[in-house]
C-alpha cells in the first residue's frame, strides 16, 4: 500500500462548483464538501490515505456579504478540521485594476479595487516540497486549479474573454 496526500485549493474548487454550466449550476449543492471524504473516493485500491489538506482564504471587509460568508466558510473548515483535515490559510489582497473591457464591447475602462486571493499557491508548493523532503508520503493528489486562464496563448486584452474576470464590467452579463 501506497500513503498517498490529497491536497485541495479550496477556492478555486468552490468557484468550479459554482460556476455556471450551460446557463445552469449543476454542482451548486455540493459547496458542503467532506474533504477528507472526497479525498478517500479519489484513491486507488493500492493507496491509504494518510493526510487531506485544505488551502483556503476567508473573505474580508468589504466583500459582498462578507460577514454571513466568513461564518459560513468558518463553520466549514471547522467541520473538516475535525475530521482530520488539515487547513492551511491564506488571505486576500486588493489590487487596483483597470477594466480591459473595449468601450464598443459594453466596456468602462475605470480604474476598481478588486479582492485577489494569495498565497494559496505558495502555501501548497511549500507544503508539498516539505512533505515530500521528509518523505513523509508515497504519492501526492493535488485538486488546485480551474480553468480560468487564457488558453489561446494570447494577451488578456487580445483576447475575447478579456472581460472574464474584470468586476466592474462583467457583472452587466
């Protein structure tokens, strides 16, 4: 048998669950996951599971419904802390941005706070590299990342999905 980790970019798993498919959100009833659970259905009958970690950041001030969110999101992590879960904690930074969105395409082109999340990346690479210094695991699953990058290669203002992300403009769609 194998000891096998699971590691989870809680984030961007949470926003792959919501996120709409075909006009529609399928998996918006899942947001409630067991990781540790989860973490056990994903492995082959030649592993064990010997740890499940959860990266996450809360939400802030500022934030829509920030307040009834965090509590939410707290209740959660504490949930899978106490299935033997292991959360690991990040945070969320503002950054000035400027909408790309083309004027003729509905665009603004104003200058916005946005919230982007951080050290979530780090935080698994130094988890995972510490882990696997001390050999402390035979294979590592990792869930870290949905879609949301460009994948034509091109420049964000190049490409048509430039206003994807941008909160100011992509919120009249």
């Amino acid at each position: 048998m194998r000891d096998t980790i699971v590691l989870f970019d809680g984030f961007n798993l949470y926003h792959a669950l919501i996120e709409k498919h075909g006009g529609y959100r399928p998996f918006k009833g899942y947001k409630w996951l067991d990781y540790r659970a989860l973490a056990q259905e994903l492995l082959s009958l030649q592993e064990t599971l010997s740890d499940t970690y959860l990266f996450t950041t809360h939400t802030i001030p500022g934030m829509y419904a920030w307040k009834s969110k965090k509590a939410r999101h707290t209740r959660l992590l504490e949930v899978n802390r106490d299935k033997g879960v292991q959360v690991i904690e990040g945070r969320f930074a503002k950054r000035r941005q400027k909408c790309l969105v083309p004027k003729k395409d509905g665009g603004c082109r104003k200058s916005f706070l946005k919230h982007v999340e951080k050290r979530t990346d780090v935080n698994i690479a130094v988890i995972l590299v510490s882990l696997a210094y001390q050999k402390a695991f035979d294979n590592a699953l990792l869930s870290v990342s949905r879609q949301r990058s460009n994948p034509s290669g091109k420049s964000r203002k190049e490409s048509p999905s430039y206003g994807q992300d941008n909160q100011c403009c992509s919120r009249r769609t």
